[in-house]
C-alpha cells in the first residue's frame, strides 16, 4: 500500500517527421562524436532516441504535474535511464542512483561496429550521470571497481549481488 506504480502513455508520441528529424540529429552527433570526440554529442545520440526522450518527457512532466508523488530517491536501471532518473530526481530534490547491472564499456566489445558507433556514446553517457549520482550500485566488486576507476567516482560502488540464499532443496526424481 506505501507504493504508487504509474503507468506512462505506451502511444506512439512522435510523427514520422519527428523520428525523421531525429535521426537526422542522431547521425549528426554520432559524426560529431567519431570525428572530433566531442563528448556533448554522445548526450545528442542518447537524447534523440525516441525511447529514452519520450520516457524522460513523460517522467520529467509526471514529477512536475504531481509533487504529491515526491521521491525521496530516484534509481536509474543502468546508464541507458540515467538521464531521466535525473531529470525525476531533479524536479524532486531527491538523491540519485544509478543500478549499474553490466559493464556497459565492455558489453558487445566483440563487434567492431557497435565499439565504433555506439560504445563512444555508453562511456559517455554513463560517466556523466555516474559523478552525479547519490550512489551507484553494481552486481560485483569487479564492475564496481572498473567503473570507479574509469569514471574517477569519489566514492566506490556499493555492491548488490541478486543471488538467492542457499537452501537445500529436496532430491526429485
């Protein structure tokens, strides 16, 4: 009963020449992001995708339009939901976290295209919202010092592993 789920509009919120616009813009940043390293513009390629805009809109705007729902901690699942969990946190003044769940840097390290296009904008995303956050919480000492270290964190990731206890469980045929 303490808790308040909300459901957001699952509608297509975007024309089609909206999601013309921006993936025009998301190939922009990610030629600004190749080309000259520019970090801003891996925020451009994330920001632009019409999943994660329309889900920080919806949110950011929900925070806003009921302060009644006022968080007191606000938690990203993983860097991809950083920047609306932030955005929440924000509108409340509430703590940040986010819930690192991989090691994003190193996750499709096997194809050449994804490190060229999309790894730039993971690091960089996630290293931005990774200093702001209240806390950061990681599966394992050996993600949460990686991206301590990486992202030059102050404080060292508070590990959370989601394992079950162990109960021994009858032998069935």
């Amino acid at each position: 009963p303490q808790w308040t789920f909300v459901r957001l509009p699952s509608s297509e919120p975007f024309t089609a020449q909206t999601h013309r616009f921006l993936a025009l813009v998301r190939r922009l940043g990610h030629q600004l992001l190749i080309r000259f390293g520019i970090t801003p513009a891996a925020h451009l390629v994330h920001g632009t995708t019409p999943l994660w805009l329309h889900t920080r809109l919806q949110l950011a705007q929900l925070a806003r339009e009921h302060p009644e729902l006022r968080a007191d901690l606000v938690v990203s699942h993983d860097w991809h939901s950083a920047d609306a969990g932030y955005a929440v946190a924000s509108v409340y003044g509430a703590k940040f976290s986010v819930d690192v769940h991989e090691y994003a840097a190193g996750q499709y390290s096997y194809d050449p295209e994804w490190v060229r296009l999309h790894r730039p904008v993971t690091v960089a995303v996630q290293g931005h919202y990774l200093r702001r956050a209240d806390v950061v919480t990681v599966v394992c000492q050996g993600i949460g010092e990686l991206i301590a270290k990486e992202n030059g964190l102050a404080q060292q990731p508070v590990v959370i592993r989601s394992v079950p206890f162990k109960t021994v469980q009858p032998f069935r045929p």
